[in-house]
C-alpha cells in the first residue's frame, strides 16, 4: 500500500542532486548546500535492486560536519537516504529540521526518538520499518501538517510518544498499523484534542499518560480496574497489565455494575468512559453502565456473554467493534445523546443473527459503514415515527428492518394540524395516471386510507393510536410515486394547446409549428429521450429535431441536426402530476435558447404557461434503447475522469436509492396480455430469427417482464407469445437496443460481479464483452442461490479462477456453477504493488489459466473475498496489459466501492501499482505493462498477442516486433500471424536480415514481402546459409534466392528446385565402393533433395515461380541425407570435412559435429563387409589413411586394409597400422 516513486521523480531528483556538492564524512553521504548539509543515499544512481543502499549497523548522525575547512550543519535527512538500509539503530541530532520521503524506510531499526527540531515529514519517512516498536516524536512535531503514511505498516503496532503539546494533522487513517493497534501516549492538556480527532482517536488508542504534574495512575475497586484520563476522571480499563491477549486472559465475570463515580484513596472521580479492549473477551454475562458515562472505547465490550445492554443518555462516543461479536447479545437499547457524534466502525457487529434495537434518541446518528449491526441486516430498528424515514431512507440504516413503533406524545391537536397539512398535499383526480409524471392510484389510495384513519381518530384516541395514525402520513406522503420517465420514444404534448413548442429561426417565437398539431399518428412527432447523467437529449424518430413544417417543400428545413454537444443538453423537471418543465442547459448570450441553428435560434418560450406531458410510444411500434448501466454507476461513469493527482470522487454518486448499486437496469418489456391466455412465454435473442433461444415462461398475469445482464451495445429481438384455447398467439414482436458501457451482472446471493468488457483502449478497441468477468465468491460467507447459478450459466461463465485461500474456500475442488466449469485455487496471498513483486509466480499462474481457457472458448471468472484487493490487483494487470487508460483504470478499481458490501476501495491504492509498472522498460504505459508479463513473469510473445486478439479484436504493432523477435531468438522457422490484424509496416519494419523466418499472414491483409506468405503464395524467397529454415506447408515463391560460398565441395538441399550455374557441379551419392563415393552429376538441384556441389566462389541459386516443398523431417536423396536446421550429425553417419588436405566423408564416432542448415550428410548401409572410417571422391585420396576426424577411435593394435576399413586380424599384404603402412 505504499506509494512508489515515479522514474521522472527520480530522474529529476538525480538533476538537482548532481547539481549540488556532496561529500562522504564517516561513512555518511551529505549533500552540501550553503552551510547545511542534508544525509543522502550512499550511492550515486537510482535507489534499487540494483542500487542496493551500503549503510549498515548503528548509524549516529552528528549535529554538524567539517569540509574542507567549512563547517555544515546537518538539517535533513534526504528523501530514500536510508531505504532499504541494513541499519539497526539510528540516532538523530538536535537541529534537524526534516526527514524526506522514505528516508528511514524498510531497515531494521528498533526504536526512534525524533529530535524537538524536527518539523517536517515526507511521504512514507519512516514506514515499513518492520521491528521498530517505540517511537518518541519532539515538541515541534506539529508545526506542519504530516506527510500521508508515515509511520504505515501492516502489523504489529507502535507505542507512539508524542512529546508535544499540540496535534499533529495528518491526512488519512493510515498514518500507523493498517490494523489500529498502536497506542498514542500523549499530555493530558492535549488528550480531548487526540481523542476526538477521525485518524487519531478513531482510529488508534489514545493514553493521556504522557509527563506532567498530575499522575495518571491506575487502581482497582471492588474488582474494576481503572485508569485516570484526567485529575478527576477515570475509564475502565482492562484488569490486567500487558497487552490483551490468550497469555494475558480478561478476568471479568459475571454481572457487572459500573457506577457513575469510584472513590479511591479519599478522592472521588467520575467515570466517564470504558476504555479500549476493557471487558474484551471476557465471562461478563450482564452490564450496567452509569449515566455521566461519555465513551465505549475500542473494543470494549467485545465477546462477552452479555444478552442485552443499555447505553445511557450521556454516551455520545461509540469506538471501532465497541461493542460487536457478542453472540448471545438480542437487544440493545441507545441513550438520548448518542447522535452526537459519528459512531464508529463494526460497533454492534456480528456476522449473524439480528438484534432488536431500541433508538430513544432525538436524532439518526451517522454511522462509519455497512457493518455496523449484523452482517446478514436481519437486525429490527425501533424507532420514533418522525424520524422514521431518516432511518429508512437511510443507506446504511436503512439496509435493516427499520419499525416506528415508538410512542410519541401527540396531543389530538397536534394531529389534527398534521391531518390539514397532509391533506393540503393529497394529488388530485386530475394528477393520477399512468403516463410519466403522474401519479400512481395506488399509491394515492394508501395517501387516502392514512388520511382517513387519522380523521377517524378523537380526543379519546390512546397515544398509540395518534402515533400510528402519524407514522402513517409520513410513510404514505414517502410513498406516493410516480411513473418515472425513462428513456424511450415519446408523443410531447403542450398542456396550454396552441402553444409552440418550437419556432423554425426565420420565424423565431412569432411562427413554426405550434403543438396542437401534433399527434401519435405522425411517427415523425415521436421524440427519444435519452438520459446524459442528471440531464436528457431529446432527437426526433430521425435522428434529429423538429423544427417546423417544410419551408416551400425544403426538407431540409424540416430537422434540425443534433449533436450529443452539451449545449443541447434539457433538464427536465417534474413539477406535479403529469407536469414537467423542459429547459435548455445551453448557456449562451441568452440562455433561454436551447438550439444554435444556421442563420438563427429556435426557440423554447419562457413562459409560465408552458408546461409539457410525456406520452409514452405505443407499445412495440418503435424500436426503444435500454442503458443498462446501474443509474448511479451511469452518472459516476459519465461524469468522472481522473488523473494521479485526483482524490476519489466515487462518494458523491455511491448513494441510495437504488439499495444495490452493483447490479445492472433491466431491460422492461411491456406487452398488453391477452385476457384468455393460460400461459404467457417471452423469448429474446440478438438473432432476428431467435436461433438457440429459450422461451422463458412467466406469470400469466404479467404485462411485462425485466430481463437482466445483456450486453450493451447489442439489438435484441424479443417476442411475447401466449398459449390460448391450446394454440400458440403471438402477441407482441419487436425489438430494443442496449446502450451504456459498465456490463454489471445481477446473480441473486453474489455481489460486485462485472464484466471488464466495454473499456476503450488505445488500441482504437475497446475490451471484448462476455470473455472475462470479476467479482466476489460464490460459496463461502457469500453463497450463490440457485437463481443466481442459473443466471452466471446463461451468462456463459465456463472456468472459475479462485483466488483465495483453502481456508476461505471451504477447501472446495470444484465450481459452484457445476461440474462443467473448470475449476482452480490460486491463492494470491500478496497483492497490491507489494505482490506483483514478490509473488511473481503466481501472477503468471493467473495470466497462464486465463489464457488457456480462453484459448479454449472458456469464459473466465475470477474473483477473492469480495472481489476488490486481491481481484483488484489481477484486473489491474489485464487492463493495463490490454491498454486501458490511467483514468479508467482507476474508475473501474473504484467500482468495487458500489458494490453490496459497501467496501470502500480509494483509487490511491492502486498508486503503487502504478509507480511500480512505470519503472519498467516500455515508451507507453501498455508497453510497461507488456514488459512486466514478458519479461518479469515469463509469458510468451505469441500467448499475450493471442490474448490481446481475443480481446480486442486486434493487436498492437509492437506485438508484432514482440513475436518476430521471440521467433527469431528461439530459432523458430516459421510464425504464423495470419489471425491478426496488423499494418504491413509493422511487419516489415521488424524482420531481421539474414533471417529465414518464415511468416503467413491472412490474404485480405494484403501484406507481401521476403519471406512473407500470403495465401500460398511468397512474393520474394531469401534464403541465408546457415540460418535454420523450416516450410511449414508448400506454397510458391514468386522469387526464391539462395547464396552460398563453395571452397571445392560442399554439401547442399534445397526447399525449391534451381538450376545448376555452369561453374559448378552438383553430383548425387548414389553408392559407395571400397572407400570411394560413387557420384552421378544432376544438372537440376530438386527440391528437398541433397546434392554434393563441386566449385569454388559465390553460388546463388534462383529460380521464379518456384514450388517450395513443406519441409521435411528425412529428406534423402542416394546416400545424402539432408537438413535444415543445425543438428548433431549421428553416429556411424558421414560428414563432409576437410583433414591434411584431403576432402572426404568422415565417420562419425564418439564426437558428434554440427552440420549446419542448408546442408548433408553421408548415410552408408550396411553390407557383408565392413564399412570404411572415410569416403573419398578418387582413388588416391583412399590410397593413405593418416589422423582421420578427432571422432575417430584410435588405439594400438589396430589394423586396416587400404580401403579404411578396420579388419580384425591381417593377412598377407599392405594394410594400415598406426598411420603407416605394414606388410604382413
């Protein structure tokens, strides 16, 4: 979770440095600026690996150093100047001023004392440092703000002392442990300032036991321990001394009773607060707590056996998990006060079973997340009914059972003002209907029945009957509703007939086409509204607007074109039932004009009588588009761009309604049914013929249908079908298209599930939909219904990639979603920039199994927990491989924070990832992402071309370089990129000379060039001697060329047939005799047919339109066994080699040499007689065997004839012994 540097930080800072004098006093490297002097790394050149720092063991940094005769103060330590040192202790003088950016980082320090001087903080100055357990910071620590994650780790914790009578700002929670353990020692005066800050008291343990005149001693009463917080006030605290733990076990037990004040020693002190971690875990089974009580610490109440608790009216402050993971705890009931204050995290939390909680409190408090009560929200909320739809509306409270059932005191007067007030509101006749905009009769009949009950009511009424009747107006005034408008085709009508909707310019507001004259007959009147974040696009049937009827036949002048320019963008506003306004947002010289045409305005009339109603296309008539993007999802996707510097912006879109933000909208199929159908059937497909689609039968009484995970983009066919009197009636057939970009996938029991399709990329391609999906587990904690199951399979999801442990898995060995999905557990233990470094071997397992399945037409699904840390990482990784923008990339990390688990995932904790990938080589990001698959996990050129195809459709050019190099460095002959789409630059660009790599590419790419086939054909063969080649199928060669240097004999095969030039000979090995090579002359070299050539120069061989044969693996021509590639000649076979003069075929005995590509050797078979160790092409060189190859055995007492062949006993005659001759 750190944040790494950036190469252009570096680089910049290696600028200034070199720029400054440095010297080295004592083993320490300073850099010496006027009279100061500032600690830097020991080495020139970049921090790292490669880098590494030298200082090592206890290092004391003096107050001043001497120069060349020039005295320095020491004021910094500068940024990176320890990181990574094997130090052990460090000490830092008076005078200092500042510590830089990771400067004390990741050593192996034990304690710290900064000095009273120091001042300033840099990002990351003192973290990671793994052992360090005590840190004490000087008096003007708090001079500046602090740099963000000073001090962070993971675990364990710090004791921090902060010797200093004013707070530090710090600017997030992460300053310390990731787990808040640490504790914060501080003054007394300063206490209240530390507690009550977010990042300090809510995080971390603050103790005001810091020196002073008062000493905060701890005592125990009647078996309660306390702690003074102050010289008249105590917290509980736990019984024993040491940390909280199973070697130091809670004491408590039983029932316990706190009293408001404890006397200890003759003095009295009020007990204001429970400390952190005091009855944590321990045998407590009930607990009273005193009013004047102000704060339940961390903790506090933590796994007990208590089964109810009450918190007074005084408590104000909740800590983290104060009062969470009590199994047998049923019901809770909340003091007037506790609203104050922000509560804190999981402060009731328990992973199940519900509690009743009873709020006598005047106010909703405000709550720190999702988990505040029970993970399963089955937890019931009591409540007063004025406050009731606080509570509901509420996202965090309102994910529980919220009920008003407690009593408020209202006089009958009071509710006979409630029943005026709420019936001046009641919607009229007239405002109730079924277009947008008006309301809902149902929901007005509810708004009837409340009112009536309530004037039903008199002064006898109970207090319970005037709270329900109350409770009642509140919820049905909520609940009146209206028919939303969606986007779609509608018929607008102008409530005031005779007003114009819109003027053509000539006529301004004076003429056009006024509304009256529209109607649903004329399909050109329909106008389609379309939804832009907060705002609406309105374009007629044609795609543009109207304007007014034709000037003098002029068409033109019928339509005004439309852009999806903001400038055009209307808010339309609902004003009352079935009344909206629609207003321009262009914000021009007069910013009542909506539309810019040629020449002039049209108008839109600011008038108070200009209100308008949207009438909605009839059914099936037009074609009508879906965004199927999560309403709040759509406007963040819309609206938000980041850059590195960017805060997260997701906040302000990440709210109720909807409850789920990480599931997608429908698409809503209305129909009229048929009032005689005993069954209904709704069928869709992208194929207007329905090929492969399944009806799906639904509830006869339906009139329409939401159908979810479609892919945007796409047109879908659907069709309503009823069975009626037995027979099938159709009843509706049509069509609608899906728009937006996020594909978010609904599976009831999962959660935070999408597609990382539909991302651009700077390919020019966005990512491919349906391929590869994210999200969180499907067993587990969260478990899949068979709903759920049934929509992920007609997702198409085929391979689950899991990414948890075996622990967190249930040590499952197969998918949820049946036995047909592979299934595999790569536990990504390591994440973030920290994982993708050290676990490297994992990285590429996940990558190996993606590309595999979809090699495989597998769809692919992976996931962690929850889908964010662990998936975040991996997605990350395949985005930027694929290209996907810096912004984007961070959009879509940050999507996790809409999910159903409320976990927040900040942008800035991918920053790391970021600055980690851009110290890797590549001139764009995708291109460093390119290298750290490559080259840092191993995967090859050709799988990441073939996963970048898959998905995008295309490749990038540098793929294309990528994969001829790979080639070319593994000695392959041949690559295939005939499934690629490419430039033909970006092959020709990058094919070595002197290579005989041969490439296919598809034939409409149009591509030619040496070595290049396209579609069997290669326009220009060039053949390099001694480079391996391989065909691998025939094809023809427009041109074929291959050179060769001859020096007397050589041996030779060809792919092509060619000519033999008249200066040289080419001879076949037809058979042997006695140590001769019988040869016969070929005038023509046939394809994959050895030959020996005789000459000496340069031979080139051509030949047009020549046949290249696929290659072969034994390509035999006599005795002549020819090869392409360079390969270890066999044993007992014969090589071409040149000994004191004498060119011949040698055996091959003990050493095997090389015969390069291009090239031959000799194969003899075996006869009755013995072969000979050499062959020649004439008698004399036979007639005197001397040394013959450095293969050849050789040993006393062995004999041979003339011929070169070994005889086992001699006979009467010359033969050949020790290299000379011998009679016998």
């Amino acid at each position: 979770m750190r944040k790494t540097i950036t190469l252009i930080y570096l680089l910049l800072m290696a600028i200034t440095i070199s720029a400054q004098s440095t010297a080295t006093i004592d083993g320490i490297k300073y850099i010496l600026d006027g009279s100061n002097a500032t600690v830097t790394y020991p080495t020139d050149g970049k921090p790292g690996s490669s880098n590494p720092n030298t200082y090592t063991g206890a290092v004391v940094i003096p107050a001043q150093i001497t120069n060349d005769g020039n005295t320095y103060k020491v004021t910094g330590i500068g940024d990176f100047a320890f990181r990574k040192a094997s130090i052990t202790s460090i000490s830092l003088p008076e005078g200092l001023t500042s510590i830089g950016e990771e400067a004390i980082y990741n050593t192996q320090i034990t304690e710290l004392t900064i000095p009273s001087t120091v001042v300033n903080f840099g990002l990351y100055s003192l973290a990671y440092n793994e052992i360090l357990t005590k840190v004490t910071f000087g008096e003007k620590c708090a001079t500046n703000a602090w740099g963000a994650w000073i001090l962070y780790r993971e675990s364990p914790e710090y004791d921090i002392y902060m010797d200093c009578h004013a707070k530090p700002s710090v600017p997030d929670k992460y300053t310390f442990d990731h787990g808040y353990q640490s504790r914060i020692h501080v003054y007394p005066d300063v206490y209240e300032d530390f507690k009550n800050d977010q990042y300090w008291g809510g995080k971390y343990t603050i103790l005001s036991d810091m020196g002073s005149g008062i000493e905060l001693k701890d005592f125990t009463v009647d078996g309660i321990k306390y702690k003074m917080t102050a010289e008249d006030k105590v917290n509980v605290i736990y019984p024993t001394n040491g940390k909280p733990g199973s070697s130091n076990p809670n004491t408590y037990t039983g029932d316990i009773t706190i009293p408001a004040q404890v006397t200890y020693e003759d003095v009295t002190y009020n007990v204001t607060g429970i400390g952190d971690y005091a009855f944590r875990s321990s045998g407590i089974t009930s607990i009273t707590l005193p009013e004047g009580l102000v704060s339940i610490g961390k903790e506090a109440i933590y796994k007990t056996k208590i089964t109810e608790i009450t918190l007074p009216n005084s408590v104000t402050k909740l800590g983290e998990s104060c009062i969470s993971e009590n199994s047998k705890l049923k019901t809770i009931t909340v003091g007037k006060n506790i609203a104050q204050e922000k509560w804190g995290s999981w402060v009731f939390w328990r992973a199940e079973g519900g509690y009743d909680v009873y709020m006598i409190c005047d106010a909703m408090p405000k709550l720190a997340d999702n988990q505040t009560f029970d993970d399963s929200h089955e937890s019931t909320i009591h409540v007063y009914p004025n406050l009731y739809l606080d509570y509901k509306n509420n996202y965090y409270w309102g994910n529980h059972n919220i009920v008003a059932d407690l009593e408020l005191e209202i006089t009958n007067e009071q509710l006979q003002e409630y029943i005026a007030t709420y019936s001046a509101i009641l919607p009229t006749d007239e405002e109730i209907g079924t277009d947008p905009g008006y309301y809902t009769a149902a929901s007005v009949n509810a708004f009837k029945d409340a009112l009536g009950y309530a004037k039903s009511l008199d002064e006898n009424a109970t207090m319970a009957e005037r709270s329900k009747a109350y409770l009642d107006l509140i919820v049905a005034k909520n609940d009146l509703s209206i028919n939303p408008l969606n986007e779609g085709y509608y018929y607008i009508e102008n409530i005031n007939k005779g007003q114009m909707l819109y003027a053509e310019a000539a006529y301004a507001a004076e003429g056009g086409l006024g509304i009256a004259d529209f109607n649903a007959e004329k399909t050109k009147f329909y106008f389609k509204l379309t939804r832009k974040g907060s705002n609406w696009y309105m374009q007629n049937m044609k795609n543009s607007m109207y304007a007014g009827t034709p000037v003098n036949g002029n068409t033109v002048n019928e339509y005004i074109t439309l852009t999806e320019n903001p400038e055009f963008a209307q808010v339309i506003t609902w004003i009352k039932g079935g009344q909206f306004t629609l207003q321009s947002l262009y914000d021009g010289t007069n910013a009542s004009l909506p539309y810019s045409v040629s020449g002039g305005w049209v108008l839109l009339k600011e008038d108070d009588r200009i209100y308008w109603r949207f009438h909605p296309a009839q059914s099936g008539k037009f074609e009508q588009d879906f965004n199927i993007e999560n309403i709040r999802v759509r406007e963040y996707m819309a609206e938000v761009t980041y850059t590195k510097e960017d805060d997260s912006k997701f906040e302000k879109y990440n709210i109720v309604p909807p409850t789920r933000r990480d599931t997608p909208e429908p698409a809503t199929i209305f129909w009229t049914r048929n009032e005689n159908a005993t069954a209904q059937y709704i069928t869709w497909s992208t194929n207007a013929d329905f090929a492969n689609a399944t009806p799906v039968e639904v509830d006869n009484s339906n009139t329409y249908y939401e159908i979810f995970n479609l892919i945007p983009g796409q047109t879908y066919y659907y069709k309503v079908t009823a069975t009626v009197d037995g027979n099938d009636t159709e009843i509706i057939n049509s069509s609608f298209t899906t728009s937006g970009q996020l594909r978010q996938i609904k599976a009831n029991g999962g959660g935070n599930i999408r597609d990382l399709g539909g991302w651009s990329t700077i390919s020019g391609k966005p990512i491919k939909y349906g391929l590869i999906y994210r999200g969180a587990e499907w067993n587990g904690k969260y478990n899949l219904t068979e709903d759920g199951i049934t929509a992920l399979r007609a997702v198409g999801i085929k391979a689950e990639l899991d990414l948890r442990s075996d622990n967190e898995a249930l040590y499952i060995d197969k998918s949820p979603l049946g036995n047909d999905v592979t299934y595999i557990r790569i536990h990504n233990a390591d994440y973030y920039e920290s994982g993708v470094q050290s676990r490297k071997d994992l990285y590429k397992k996940d990558f190996e199994f993606v590309f595999d399945c979809l090699k495989k037409d597998k769809p692919v699904f992976f996931h962690c927990h929850i889908g964010a840390d662990r998936t975040g990482t991996l997605a990350f990784l395949i985005e930027g491989l694929l290209g996907v923008s810096v912004s984007d990339m961070y959009k879509e990390y940050e999507l996790t924070s809409f999910s159903y688990f409320n976990t927040e995932r900040l942008k800035k904790n991918i920053d790391g990832l970021f600055e980690y990938i851009n110290t890797l080589d590549g001139e764009t990001l995708t291109d460093k992402f390119y290298t750290y698959c490559h080259k840092e996990l191993g995967l090859s050129a050709k799988d990441i071309a073939d996963f970048r195809m898959k998905m995008l459709g295309t490749i990038y050019p540098t793929d294309i370089k990528n994969m001829i190099s790979e080639a070319e460095n593994s000695k392959a002959t041949s690559l295939d990129l005939s499934s690629y789409d490419f430039e033909a630059e970006a092959l020709t660009a990058n094919m070595s000379d002197g290579s005989n790599l041969l490439v296919t590419v598809a034939p409409e790419s149009g591509i030619d060039g040496t070595n290049i086939i396209n579609n069997g054909v290669c326009e220009n063969l060039v053949l390099t001697d001694g480079v391996d080649f391989g065909a691998p199928y025939a094809f023809t060669a427009t041109q074929a060329t291959y050179t060769t240097n001859v020096n007397t004999y050589r041996t030779l095969v060809l792919p092509f047939e060619a000519a033999v030039p008249a200066e040289f000979t080419a001879s076949k090995a037809t058979s042997v005799s006695d140590a001769v090579v019988n040869l016969e002359a070929v005038a023509t070299i046939g394809a994959n047919s050895p030959v020996l050539v005789q000459g000496d120069g340069q031979l080139v061989l051509s030949a047009t339109n020549a046949a290249v044969a696929a290659s072969e693996d034994n390509m035999i021509n006599g005795l002549l066994f020819g090869t392409y590639k360079a390969t270890a000649a066999t044993q007992g076979s014969y090589v071409l080699q040149n000994h004191d003069g004498k060119i011949g075929f040698y055996e091959v005995a003990e050493t095997q040499p090389t015969i390069g590509a291009f090239r031959a050797y000799l194969e003899v078979p075996v006869e009755p007689i013995l072969k000979a160790k050499a062959y020649f092409f004439n008698a004399n060189d036979a007639t005197g065997i001397n040394s013959l190859t450095p293969a050849i055995s050789k040993g006393e007492g062995v004999v041979y004839n003339l011929a070169g062949q070994k005889v086992n006993k001699a006979q009467k005659g010359v033969f050949i012994s020790n290299n000379k001759k011998v009679l016998y």
